[in-house]
C-alpha cells in the first residue's frame, strides 16, 4: 500500500506515524526540510521538498501508483489542487483533503467530481465544535462520542465524594441493576484499562460508558455528579474553533452565551454577524473582566484561544473564579493530566479529533467507522459489520477472549440497538461497536474477520 502525504504538520505528521505503523510505503510532501527532516529521522519514509500543488512532486512521489493521497496542508488550495492533480494521476487512489473555508463545504459542486475531485473533505474546526456541543447537551460529561442508533458513549469523572469511591465494577451495577450500561474503558492517572467486575472504582477515575441519553440522569445520580444544564455559557477565543462553536450554538442553543474576544477589530466583526450572542472585547484571562461578568453564573466556560498557554492559563483562571464547569483545547497530550489534576473538567484536541477522522477515510474492510477518545484519541470505537466468518459469532460474550485492550460494548441489530452482556451472543450481519486501544487492533482483525488495516 502506497500513500502521499501533503503537508507535515502536526497532524501529517501524526497521519504519517499510524500509516507507517501499518506498514504502508509513505512518500511526504512539504515544502519545509527541516519538517521533513523530522518526519525522516522518526519513520522509514520517503520525503520531497515543494509544493503539493507541483504536479512534478506529486508525480516524483508516485502518484500513479499510490492507493491515497492525504493533503493536509495550512491552505486549502494547496490540498485541492494536489487532490485535483491526484484524480487525474491515479483515478483509483482515495483523495482526503483537510478544508477550513466552509465556503468550499457549502457548495458541493467545487469539491465534487465536476471540481477538485475530492473524495472526504474534512474541516478541523467543524469537527472540534460538534465534538464540544456533544459534551456540552451532556451536563456530566468530559467527553461525548456520538455512536447512533440511541446510544452515547460518555465519559464522567468520579468525584470524592461519590458513593461509588472504593467498589467494584460488580458492586455499582448491584448499586443500580435496572440502570443499562456498559463500561468500556476505566482511565486513572493517565493508564486505561477495560474495568472486570472485580476492578474497583477510585475518585478522579474516568468511565466512559455505552448509555441511552434518557438514562443518563440515572448516571448522574449513581455517582453523586449534579445535573446543571447548561444555561450559561462563555467562549474564550472567537477565531477558528471558538467562531464555529459560537454559530452552531445560536442556531440550535436557548442558552445566553458570551463570547470573549481580545482584537478589538475581530471582536467588531463578531459582534456583527452573531446576533444573539453578547460579544465583549477584552483578554480572557483577565481577572477583572471575569469576575465583572459574573464568572461565578457560568455554567459552562470553553477555552477557544489558538494559543496553547493562553487557552490552558484561562481555563485554569475561569475554574479558580468559580465558573462551574470548565472546557478546554489543547493538542500537547502532555499538558492533559496536568490540566485535568489542575480542575479543569474536560480537555479536547483537535488534532486527534482531525486524525480520527481522517483514519476514518482511509481505513478499510467493512468498517462503518472509526471514533477516537479518550486521551487524546488514543482509544478508538471501531464499527464493523459481523461476518459469517468471524470468531466473535455464534458465541456467548463472556466466552469470547477478547484482547485485554477491547471490548464489545453495542451491538444493532434489526435497526436496534442492544448494550450487550455476557450472555448475548453476535449473529452474521449485527453492527458490532468494538472499543479499543490502538495496539489490539491485529489481535481484532483474527477475531471479527474484517481488515482493520488501512486501504
């Protein structure tokens, strides 16, 4: 398998490192050496020095040959053309394209087969803002991944004082039989694990867990979390990331939102084109300016800001002031358990919400989808149609030997959706939801007979 990437960014370079892993022969494209340089000393790739839009590079990389070419590059003409020249070249290859102008998203026609020939684009700050209204409709949430069919998979962290604190996994369901659930994944000081019944459940842990949203309040009361929607809520930051939250949440948002912008010039041309959200110039770390707007009402605060310290040091400030639930982005998985330990209630990268979705695209077999969370997408929820062949069917759950790593945690069958137990068994056809760590994804291929492997 063959793969050009455009562009070695952070997240290239990320699509460089799980395509390498794989095995695949990766030629990189950017015009930076020293980024190349980089990406050469880590994997065993190919590099070229220039533009991905040079139908000469594109052409020394192998195109004709290759299987896809991912473009992810700071311009979008930049990752059209090469998409563009890509379609011509070698017809067959999947072209992925990372666009942040939502102008070329609107209208299909430019990225389309009669325009660039696109096959997936997809829109960082898109993806991020949906992500961040998922946890926000999620009063306990400090992640929220989408899985269809009437089921969420949501993360929620134990506090203190939470009856839970010191029982097993067996002891909270006897807590709550009546409540349906599963609990895919327990992380505790940065080490994940699928919980057994014998494990035990500690303050600070995250669960995340495959739950109804009508069963969620249920949830909530289990593990001593209140339930405050959220009414109030304030963005940090209304460039990129923060700019896209705030649209999508005046148009299907009741709440009373603000939005904190520091460039006199930006916060002007927020406040005209967002007419239902209250934009104040000023810097949102400043102390004086959050405690003028009644920090301490906020329901909900989003740190928005491109700059990674900034974002982190509001958020942070926001908490110490009494804001009652606080959200951060960050890209540096390093400053996550920091950020966590330090209050903040729940932390999202872009950049592995970016690559998740781009892995998505290029993953093959009969994979429906590919879902990264937990820390920092380490995890991933991988949907697949069970096959006839497969070792999972026709056996009881609890009898399967999955690797330590993953677990089955939804099955849809008949267009239904079933939060399986020991007992349930897997027929050909089920939609089965598998959570995962990355490193069991050989042991899974065995297992469900699909290629989890990429195109």
């Amino acid at each position: 398998m063959r793969a050009v990437i455009v562009g070695t960014g952070q997240v290239g370079f990320a699509i460089i490192g799980a395509l390498s892993g794989e095995n695949a022969d990766v030629v990189a494209i950017d015009v930076s050496e020293d980024s190349l340089g980089d990406a050469r000393e880590q994997f065993d790739i190919q590099t070229i020095c220039g533009s991905g839009s040079n139908p000469t590079n594109l052409v020394d990389a192998g195109i004709a040959s290759a299987d896809m070419l991912v473009a992810v590059t700071d311009s979008d003409e930049v990752n059209m053309v090469a998409c563009s020249i890509a379609a011509m070249k070698a017809p067959h290859a999947i072209r992925v394209a990372r666009i942040r102008e939502t102008a070329f998203l609107k209208d299909e026609t430019v990225l389309g087969n009669d325009g660039f020939r696109v096959t997936h684009a997809i829109n960082p700050e898109m993806v991020t803002a949906k992500r961040l209204t998922d946890i926000l409709e999620v009063p306990i949430a400090t992640d929220v991944a989408e899985l269809g069919h009437g089921l969420q998979l949501v993360g929620v962290r134990v506090p203190a004082y939470a009856a839970a604190c010191g029982k097993s996994f067996a002891a909270l369901r006897n807590m709550a039989p009546e409540l349906k659930m599963l609990v895919t994944t327990r992380i505790r000081s940065g080490e994940s694990i699928v919980p057994k019944g014998n494990d035990d459940v500690q303050a600070g842990d995250v669960l995340y867990t495959v739950i109804s949203p009508s069963d969620l309040p249920q949830l909530a009361e289990l593990l001593s979390l209140p339930w405050r929607p959220a009414k109030r809520i304030t963005i940090a930051g209304g460039t990129g990331i923060g700019f896209m939250l705030a649209k999508t949440l005046e148009a299907s948002s009741k709440s009373n939102i603000k939005l904190i912008e520091s460039d006199a010039v930006r916060a002007n041309e927020l406040a005209m084109s967002l007419s239902k959200i209250l934009v104040l110039q000023g810097n949102p770390t400043d102390e004086n300016l959050l405690v003028e707007e009644n920090i301490r009402d906020c329901d909900v605060f989003i740190a928005a800001l491109k700059d990674e310290e900034a974002n982190v040091m509001a958020a942070l400030n926001a908490k110490r002031l009494g804001a009652h639930r606080v959200i951060t982005l960050t890209n540096k998985t390093g400053y996550i358990p920091i950020i966590e330990n330090a209050g903040v209630d729940a932390v999202v990268s872009p950049q592995a919400l970016a690559i998740g979705t781009i892995l998505h695209y290029v993953r093959q077999g009969r994979v429906k989808s590919v879902t990264p969370y937990g820390m920092a997408g380490k995890a991933e929820i991988i949907e697949c149609e069970a096959l006839e062949t497969a070792k999972i069917v026709g056996t009881p759950l609890k009898d399967v030997k999955m690797p330590k790593s993953a677990i089955i945690g939804a099955l849809i069958r008949n267009g239904k959706a079933i939060i399986p137990g020991g007992n349930d068994i897997i027929q050909p056809g089920d939609r089965v939801f598998v959570f995962t760590e990355k490193e069991a994804i050989k042991k899974l291929e065995k297992m469900i007979s699909v290629s989890l492997s990429f195109f």
